[in-house]
C-alpha cells in the first residue's frame, strides 16, 4: 500500500493518474444498494407522475422531496 501511495504522489500530475485518484471507489456491496435505492427512488417519482397525469387536477397535491422527508415541525 505505501509503494502504491508513492507512485500516487510521484505520477499525481499525469492525467490519467489524476483521472483515476478523483474518482470515488467505493466497496461493490455499497455501490450496488446506492444504485438499487436511485432505481427505487425513480420508480416511485414516476409513479407519482402518472398518478397525478390520471387523476382530477388538484385531488394529488404536489410535495416536494424536501418537505416529504421532515418528520415533525418544532414550534
């Protein structure tokens, strides 16, 4: 791991080196439930649009992402 460090530093201006250390490596296990929760998160947001596309205009009010996620407001 140290020589790999070192190689790091001592080609870090080299594009391609520079290329690959700004990108984020993450575990596969940890990759795969973020991809599988954007997935979910897509379905649910297309879900919602149909259900407002095929219903009375007003009956499904519009919530925003943020405000979906507060849990309670302190007075």
């Amino acid at each position: 791991m140290n020589y790999n460090q070192k190689l790091k530093e001592k080609f870090q201006y080299h594009p391609k080196i520079r290329r690959i250390a700004q990108h984020r490596h993450l575990p596969k296990s940890i990759f795969c439930q973020i991809k599988e929760q954007r997935i979910m998160r897509e379905a649910r947001r297309r879900k919602e649009l149909n259900r407002r596309k095929h219903s009375k205009p007003g009956s499904v009010p519009f919530v925003s992402e943020r405000k979906k996620h507060i849990v309670a407001v302190v007075k």
